[in-house]
C-alpha cells in the first residue's frame, strides 16, 4: 500500500477530522485515489450500527436525526451523520447547513455532520453514500446515520441498505404524501410519527397498523411506531430504544450477518454495473466515439438497442472466446 | 425480424390499446422480448415531443398533466402520459388511479395513461422510463408526457432527458420544498407556480428571478414562469403556448438536436451500464458465485474494491490481450 494512503488511513482512524473531511470529499468527487482509500480502509470496518432515516420533505429529518445523535452522545456513543441534501451549488446551502448542525453540537469531537449534494451522481449516489458511511465506520464512529428524502428510489435504495431503517412520517400532509408512505411501507424496521403534536397523528398510525396487517413481514418482526415532537426533542431517548430493540431481535436471531449479507450483494451489483462502464469508457468507447453514437442515434440512423448490444459483445471477453470456436 | 414482434409492432403503430399496454408492462417487467420489440420500434420514433413535467409531492401534477393533455387533444394532437408513481403495489393504487385518470378523458382514444411502478428498478428506471415514451413516440402519439415526483435524483434524471422539462411548483410549501426547488432549477426550461391563487405565488416568482439573475443557461434561453390553478384548468392554454414557445426557440438555433444527441448520450450510457452487468451475470458471476462473495465481504473476510477489481479485469477481453503482450 502506498505510503500516503496509509498515514491518512492512520489519521482517519485517529480522530483527525481533517483528514476525515478530505476522505469524503475524495469519494463525493469521485477522484481517482478513491478506490485504494477505501480498499485501506476496508479492513477497519463493519463495527459501526449504520442507521438510515428517510421521510417526506418537511417531514423533520434533520432536527429528529440532531435530537437522536445527542442521545447517543448522552449514552457515550460517537455519532457521525451522512446527509443526502439535494441543494443545488447554487446556494452553498448545504456546506453551510453542516457548519450550522455542528454548532448546535457545542464542537464535540465525537458527532460528524457531512451533506452531500444529490446532483452530478447518475446513478452512482448510493454508492457514494455507502463509501462514505464506510469511511466514517472505519474512523471509529460507533453509529452512523445516513438521512435521505425518502421520495426518489435512488434515495430509498440508500437507506434501504443499512442496519436499520427508520421512516419518518408526520401527520396531515395531503393525498400524495399518503403515497408516497404506501411505496416505503416494506423497507421500514422502525416507523415514526413526528411532529405527532399535530392533528392527524392517530389516523398515522391507524394507517400504518392497516397496511401492516395486509402484509407480513418475512423475519417476523412487527416494525413498532414511535411518535416524537422532534422540534421540542420529545421522543428521541424512546427512538433510541426502538432502534435498540431491532438490533436485539436481529441479533437474537441471528439475522444481522443475514441482512449484511443481503446489503452488500446489492452494492456489490451497483459497484461492478459502475467499474465495468469505467472500463468499457476507459478502454474501448472514447468520448468522441461515445459522441458520434449518441449523434447516429438521435438522428436515427442507428438503433441504440443493437448499438449497445454490439459494443457490450465486442467488451466481454466471452464473445472473442466464442469467435475462436 | 421474428414474425410475431413484427406483427405486434404493426399492431402497436395502427393504435391497438391492448398492444401497446402490452408492450410497456414487456418493458417495466424486463421480460426477454423486450429488447427485440425496442429494435423494431426504434425506426418508428422521433416524430413525438417528450415532455417532462416534475414537481414536490402535492405540487398537483397529474391534475395539471390532465388538463395540459385536454388542450392538446383540443388542438387536435394526440397524447401519451407517463406517470412515475411511488406507490407501493401494496394498494394497487398505480393502476386504478390510471383508470380513474382515463375516465376522466371520457375514454378518448387520442389520450394514453400509464403509471410506472418506482419499486424494483435499482438504478434502471429512468431507462425503463424513457423505453416506455419511445413505445409510446411510435404508437403515433404526438405528444409523450412524463410525469415525476422531482424530488429524487432518478426521478429528475427522468425529465431532464425531455425535449422539454417543466417544474412545477407551489406557493407555501415550506422550507425544506424551497430547498428541493433549489436542486431543479437548472433543468428547468418552463417554470409553472400551480395553485397560484395561494398566498405566496408571489413571493415563490420572486424566488426564481432571483436565482435565474445568478446563473444565465448556455442557451440564453430564460424560463418563463407560468402561473395555473390546475384544479379550475387555469392556465393550462398560457402553459401550451410557453411550450410551443420553446420548441420555437429550439427550432430557431438548431438545438432540439443538440439537446437530443446530448440526451442520447447519457441513455447510451445508463444502457451501456445496465447490459454490462447483465452479461457479467449470464456469463461470468453466478448467482451462487455472488452470493458466496457477498458473504466474504460482510464476514470482512474480502475487501470489495479489490474483489469488483478483479472480476471487471476477468471480463474485459482489453484484460486478456495485455496478459497476451
């Protein structure tokens, strides 16, 4: 292993924030010492419980996500927070917001806040979100959270990936809302109601009782539902708990290796889909070849399906094996 | 040609509901034939104006959609929607909300609804997205509208590969929807305030001509803002012709193909990625070799990077012929 990535594997696992900071923004902007970073960092994983929390926009996510952190801080457990935030450059909103977060943590060394921005990630978002978990596993965090807007399915595969999901829903937010609660319904561990202060906050939950029993959960679990004034930090130390006792009932039947086990075949699908079109664009499709197809196409003069399936062939080594036969 | 694709295709060209369904559930299933009925589709495409329409949950979209469909078959054009739905099949909601939809439209046969399931098309649904609007562009519709929640980055990847994006968004809504608006502001080439008899319609005007003064687009085209109130079908000629009038301006500087070719450039790719892994998987990775390293990697027996490394440097034939040097 080169000598540089081993000393910043070194201060990663030594608290140095810093070096930290430079790691994520590494991965976010997908630069080549990536991929040995996280290879080096690899080893000094798997220790951290990685908590994903998704819900509607306005649902609370951040105040809630904030309030949870500081009880694991109470508890003694260092936290750090990966934010899915689809500000735009535009703004800066998102730098600024972390700096704003972290203020509210008085500087404990023992929180990390990092956004990262959903744009310029085709496809590769999840995967991003999941390296940076990893790199903030492997700095020692013993819980990391990941907090998405549970809306897109880039955004629900993200969260769908951790230890344990919580999904965030808050009473009296129309008809579409509703929705969208229906089609996260399956990847929740844990439910909660915030803002539950508000009116509407039974008919929540009656909702989510009736779509439970339409439908069992394969491991059995019944995901409880936990309700929360995030605003006034009601509900987080009962939140804690709820988390507390998945982990138990996973452990108990011995189904965290199980879902790990699960996770990580989808990201591995998600990293081959990405390192081989690297490869492919690496070494057999230039840019101008690239162009010059997209032009033939869009000016129909060639079909993209057999175009693609020609281009796929002419890359797997399989085809020249089969041409020798 | 296989003869029964062939016959299908027909089919689908001379108006046959039941061929066309047909057709996109082939596609939204990945069935085998899909690939084939694509290629013969292909040839028959490009005549139709992609409209991508986005917009925050409860924005009203898909009844904005339905009165810009009105208009257009007013105009004598015909229309083909659709819809990318979060719903979970738990409820059943995609297919009956499409029945209700179409009812409205007192069984038009110039006007098409179809609602696409979120779930299950880790990384691949903007491809099965736009796959359905080339079906329906060769059915003959004149008029291809796709319809998201724009809140995730897949759902925005979805209308930015329109020939025309509209956002849509709604006075009041809060900060965190401000936020999101922030994040679709550059793909946006028409901007409509839906529920603009709301208090703050103009304040959210104000809102975008100012971060419009911030960044000029590199076509110096500048969005205009259309205000509706979809639920009394306010609006929806002003959005008609503010369309039109971007196509005019297409047309004027010779970028509707520009903006295709650098469209098809990104569908090229997300094709590219997605049959790359599925030759990987049919010829090279078992299901039972997957898994196997799945758990390797979740017992921290493997690091991934490395292990993606090697299995993408086994595939590339470009790998083989530098073993051969």
């Amino acid at each position: 292993m080169n000598e540089a990535i081993q000393s910043w594997v070194e201060r990663i696992r030594g608290g140095d924030v810093r070096a930290l900071s430079r790691a994520i923004s590494t991965i976010e902007d997908q630069r080549p010492e990536a991929v040995a970073l996280l290879k080096a960092l690899f080893p000094h994983t798997g220790r951290a419980r990685v908590i994903g929390m998704t819900g509607a926009p306005g649902a609370g996510k951040s105040t809630l996500v904030d309030h949870l952190a500081r009880e694991y801080r109470s508890q003694g457990r260092t936290v750090g927070i990966v934010a899915v935030d689809p500000t735009s450059p535009y703004t800066g909103g998102a730098i600024l917001g972390d700096r704003i977060r972290m203020q509210a943590h008085h500087a404990d060394s023992g929180i990390y806040i990092r956004s990262m921005a959903t744009r310029g990630f085709l496809g590769g978002l999840a995967r991003a979100t999941t390296d940076v978990a990893t790199v903030l596993d492997a700095s020692g965090k013993d819980i990391v959270m990941v907090e998405t807007v549970g809306v897109g399915q880039d955004e629900i595969d993200i969260v769908r990936l951790a230890d344990v999901t919580v999904v965030i829903l808050v009473p009296g937010m129309g008809d579409d809302v509703q929705t969208i609660k229906a089609g996260i319904m399956e990847i929740a561990d844990i439910f909660v109601i915030n803002k539950s202060d508000r009116e509407g906050a039974d008919r929540v939950h009656r909702e989510i009782r009736a779509m439970q029993s339409l439908a069992a959960r394969k491991d059995a679990w019944t995901p409880p539902v936990i309700k929360t004034v995030a605003s006034e930090g009601k509900g987080s130390v009962e939140l804690a708990a709820a988390i507390a006792g998945y982990e138990k009932f996973l452990a108990q039947k011995d189904l965290l290796l199980k879902k790990k086990i699960s996770n990580w075949r989808e990201r591995l699908l998600e990293m081959l889909r990405e390192s081989l079109l690297q490869r492919l664009l690496t070494e057999r499709l230039s840019e101008t070849e690239l162009s010059h197809l997209a032009a033939e196409v869009a000016g129909h003069r060639r079909d993209p399906y057999s175009a693609v399936e020609e281009i796929v062939a002419s890359f797997s080594s399989a085809e020249l094996e089969s041409k020798n036969q």
